[in-house]
C-alpha cells in the first residue's frame, strides 16, 4: 500500500498548516507484507490518493479482493494488478494520478516488449466516475474504470478484462450501497488507530464541490454493523478510530421506529471503551448542534477537537458558494462549540481565490481568522471542478497571481496562531497515545494530545506504541509540541471523575 497523498480533509498529524497548490499533506500508512500471488495466484497494489474516505474505501477494495484470492502487495513491482484510488476533489490530485497511471502504463508496455506477464492498471474512486471517457478512449491510459460505489465487481471486471483483453468499466451510483457487511484489511498495520465510515456520499451540493456527483446521494449505514465494527477494533487492541462521512452531522438512520443521529450514534460508540479515542471527520457547520457539542462535554473519550469547515470569512461569498450559513452563524457557533467544550480545539478549510472574490471579501477571511484563532486549517487556492455549480453558473475571474498572494496570507498568519496555540500549552501536562517513532529519531516518540496535537518527546524505557502517556510541555514550534515523559498511564486513569474523600470531592 503507498502512502496516500493530497490528503484533503483533516491537517497532517506534524503539520498544523497545508496550503494547495503549494504542499499537502501526507498520511504515511505503514505497508502490509503479503506473499506473491494469493490463492488465485495474482496480487494486487493499491494506491490512495484524496481524504481519509480514500483510505477506508481502499481497505473495503483490499478486503473484497483479498476474498477473491488476491493478495495484497506491499511494493508495486510485485503486483500483476495496479490499482489508483483517486480523488477529483483538486486538479492538482488529478494531475498526480495522470502522472503516476503514464509512468505505470510505460512500465506495463515495456513487460509486454519483453514478453513479461500482462499488467492490468485500474483507475478506482472520484477520478474513475468523473473521467472514464478520457482514461479509456482517449487516452487508453487504464484497462479498468470502477466508481466508488461498485467495488463489489473488482473481482469479476478483473476477470473479464484479463479474459478479454478490453477495458472494464462500472462506474454505476447506488442509493443504497453503504459496505455494511464488508470488513476491511487494515492497511494501517500500527494497531493504533483506525478509520470507520460511517455513511456514504453527500446532499449538500456546495458550489465548488464535485463529490454529489463522484460519490452520490448520502446513503448512513445501520448502527449494529458500526458498533460490531468498532467493537472488534477494541478487541483487537486498537486505542482510537475515526468515523467518517462527507458530512457525518447528518447522518441519521431509523432504528425499530427511533431515529438516530450523529450526537446519539458517537454517544453508543463511546460506551464500548475507556480506553478507546474517537475522532470524526468532516461536519459542516449548518449540522453541528448542541447536542453533538454535550457528547463531547460528557463523554470523555470523545476528543475534544472538532473539523468545521468554514471555507470563507464573507457572507456573500458562502452564500455564492452556497455554504447556507452566514459569516455570523458560524462565529456564533464556534462561541458555542467553546462555551459547551471548553478548551476545545478546532480546525478549518480555508479556499483562497473563489469566483468573484474582491480584496474585501478575503480581508473578511483573515478577520474571521483573528477571531476563531484555529488550532490547525486546510487551506487551498480555488480549483475549479467540472459539472459543479460554480462551473457552470459562475467565471473563474481571480488571477491565479492574486490567489497564490491571498492564499499566502492566510497561511501565514494561520502560522502565526498555531504557534500561539502551541505556545499556550508550554508547561502543562497533556495525555498523548504514543502512534510510534519520531520521524526524525528512533530515540524519541510521537504522538497526539485528545486535541489533535502532535507531541514528540525522548523515549523511556517501557513505553511502546498504543500506550497512553502524560508528557509535560517544555517547548514548541509551530507544528509540534516538545516533551518531556513523564509517567505511563491509561485513559480511564486520566477522565476518571475526581474521588470524594471525607465527603468533599
């Protein structure tokens, strides 16, 4: 499995700030060891590009075809099949994915050249439903196009296509695929943390978004097979997941004649542990309600770090990009969201250039900014999407001089607050559930507080990845914390309610 690339949705877990087209984040997911060739003596490499939806759906992939007898190789010279779960949410991730399938299609014609075995080449995912044309007649780049929503058929299209020697394709919309039954192969061998998804495909149709028409209508899936799901992942030993929809404030199934949302559903999750974290990804502002914010006051397990997309600071501009809430809803949210959860940490996307914006309305951006003050953003330049409303109804009218000037700006002075958040924290004693080695040092640790922040600290004798930790602060920088250890602890140790001693708590 290669590390997924041009992840969109949460900050990096080292960076507090990602700005597009300059960077973007990365999520290194260690690589399984498979042997060569499973029970149908093929083995397949897959490829993720896109948000944390990629992952999962390719852990989903990895699992179907693993059923099917393949393998799952951990290095792309040793698969006989090559598969790219792609993202179109950018054109910058789309360029990526036509680069690497060029540099795969080379390989798979010089093996041909030389009368080596056929290589078949699969495009998976928002890319495969948005430009199968393309990758199929015009540019012969693929010999399988598969959208997301039919991954069960990866095994007989991959049949078909080596049988046949032509192009498979279904890139077929469900209402009601959800993956329920499937278990997915962890991808993400470390047995620490873990994504769940929880729902399928998005309603709100912004008007820079491709994703209604990539992933389709919003589809929840039944609260008995999440909660099995992440009971098994407890039992397995794993220490935090993230659940995850396009909009997971609006999921919302009928249970035995009593509806179920998102605030209820987190809520059952976090009985099945004490020792289990649980994250989320991504809400939209307009779903988050006071009682999603009680769960997080009430349940400790709940990491009080919550992903609220802003995308802009003006009211005119979210409404062209029909956002349907105002500049003042949203602070008026994030007074909220802090009242309920003190100390909460929050996190953005920022979109610097969108259609018509004047310098008026970014300088709303950056005020907005000053007055959140967000522990970590997203932010990116305007990249329009084809067939999405700002396409078809809008011009494209900011220079991309003036975008890339706006968009450094914002991150600059998100630099700037997330160093004073880091510098906030210099001194106290934070509980960090260590995720492995440094990546700069094998001496030294790494890890997350409950609110998303990245701690490294010198490695004591004792303490292993999947451990919970207290670290005291003693320095920082605008990405990291730097710690010192100081004791092993567990999580219920940590958010247990104080004890009354003589009747007085």
């Amino acid at each position: 499995m290669q590390p997924i690339a041009d992840l969109d949705v949460l900050p990096d877990a080292v960076a507090p700030v990602s700005s597009a087209p300059d960077t973007a984040g990365t999520l290194d997911l260690p690589r399984p060891v498979a042997g060569r060739g499973g029970t149908n003596g093929r083995a397949v490499y897959i490829e993720t590009y896109g948000c944390q939806m990629n992952v999962a759906d390719s852990e989903l992939v990895a699992s179907i075809l693993s059923g099917a007898g393949y393998a799952i190789a951990s290095d792309e010279m040793d698969a006989d099949v090559v598969l790219l779960n792609t993202c179109a949410i950018r054109e910058k991730a789309e360029d990526r994915v036509r680069g690497r399938l060029t540099h795969v299609r080379a390989r798979k014609e010089r093996q041909a050249a030389e009368g080596g075995a056929a290589l078949q080449i699969g495009v998976l995912g928002c890319m495969a439903e948005r430009l199968r044309s393309k990758l199929l007649e015009q540019e012969r780049l693929v010999d399988l196009v598969v959208g997301p929503d039919a991954y069960r058929d990866l095994p007989r299209l991959l049949a078909e296509s080596e049988a046949t020697g032509q192009a498979a394709v279904n890139v077929q919309l469900s209402r009601e695929e959800t993956y329920a039954d499937l278990a997915p192969v962890r991808l993400d061998s470390n047995g620490v943390s873990a994504f769940v998804s929880i729902m399928r495909g998005c309603d709100n149709m912004c008007a820079f978004c491709v994703v209604p028409f990539t992933r389709g209508r919003e589809r929840s899936r039944p609260v008995a097979s999440i909660l099995s799901e992440v009971g098994q992942l407890v039992d397995a030993g794993y220490k935090e997941v993230t659940v995850l929809g396009q909009n997971v404030n609006s999921y919302r199934v009928d249970q035995g004649g009593a509806p179920v949302d998102f605030a209820e559903l987190l809520y059952r999750i976090s009985l099945l542990s004490p020792e289990l974290r649980i994250r989320y990804s991504t809400s939209h502002p307009k779903d988050c309600s006071d009682e999603l914010l009680h769960v997080h006051r009430e349940r400790p397990t709940v990491c009080d770090f919550i992903h609220l997309p802003v995308q802009h600071g003006n009211t005119d501009v979210l409404a062209r990009m029909r956002r349907t809430y105002t500049r003042e809803h949203y602070l008026d949210l994030v007074e909220r969201a802090r009242a309920i959860v003190p100390g909460v940490s929050l996190s953005t996307d920022i979109i610097a250039g969108f259609c018509g914006e004047t310098d008026a309305e970014h300088a709303d951006t950056l005020s907005l900014m000053e007055a959140v003050r967000y522990d970590h953003a997203f932010t990116f330049a305007y990249s329009e999407r084809p067939d999405t409303y700002a396409a078809r109804k809008y011009a494209d009218d900011v220079p991309d001089s003036v975008k890339r000037a706006r968009l450094s700006e914002i991150v600059a002075l998100q630099r700037e607050h997330a160093l004073a958040s880091h510098t906030a924290r210099v001194g106290r004693e934070e509980v960090v559930l260590v995720e492995g080695t440094s990546k700069r040092s094998d001496a030294q640790l790494r890890g997350r507080t409950d609110t998303s922040h990245m701690v490294v600290f010198d490695r004591p004798a004792g303490l292993e990845r999947g451990d919970y930790a207290v670290v005291r602060v003693d320095d920082c920088t605008s990405a990291t914390l730097l710690g010192t250890f100081v004791r092993k602890t567990t999580l219920a140790a940590e958010t247990a309610p104080p004890v009354a001693v003589g009747g007085v708590a």
